[in-house]
C-alpha cells in the first residue's frame, strides 16, 4: 500500500470529508496539481473544474469542485471550498 496522508474538505457550513488518501489531482491557477504524501508544505489556489481523489484502499473518486484554495502541511491537505460534489467512485 502507497503512503497516506490526510485530506480535509472544509465547505462554510461543515466539514465534508476527513480521511487518509493517496493522492488528490486538483485544478490549480497555473495548471493541475498532483499531492502525495511527503509533498512539501504549500498554500496555493485553485479553480473550478474536477479533482480525483485516490482513496487509501487505491479507488478513485472524482469530484466537482468550486474555485478556493488548498493548504498543505504536515501531511495534511485542506481544501477550502464554497461546494464539492462527488460524482462518482471507480474501484481500481
């Protein structure tokens, strides 16, 4: 099994999700941005658009997800969102 760390989805009014993955793939500014455990400390922002969550059982989940920002520190990943909806789960 790949190495984890902990992904956090914060929307206004609660926090969405809070569990070990593998690695998000996110739209950022300049382009996407892949994050996996270890990854170096950064706060960047991000667009609209789709972000695929690889789970810590090695699924894949895809989400729609509004502009905001990610944090990441510690091996623990914060994404700060007005909405995020998962559409769908792939099993690997």
């Amino acid at each position: 099994m790949s190495a984890t760390f902990e992904l956090k989805i914060i929307l206004p009014e609660k926090t969405l999700s809070d569990y070990p993955v593998q690695a998000i793939d996110l739209p950022a500014g300049d382009g996407r941005l892949t994050v996996m455990a270890g990854h170096q400390s950064l706060i960047v922002s991000l667009k609209a658009g789709s972000m695929k969550i690889t789970t810590e059982t090695g699924k894949r989940e895809l989400w729609q997800i509004s502009s905001g920002a990610l944090r990441m520190h510690k091996n623990i990943a914060e994404l700060l969102l007005k909405t995020a909806i998962k559409n769908e789960t792939i099993s690997q």
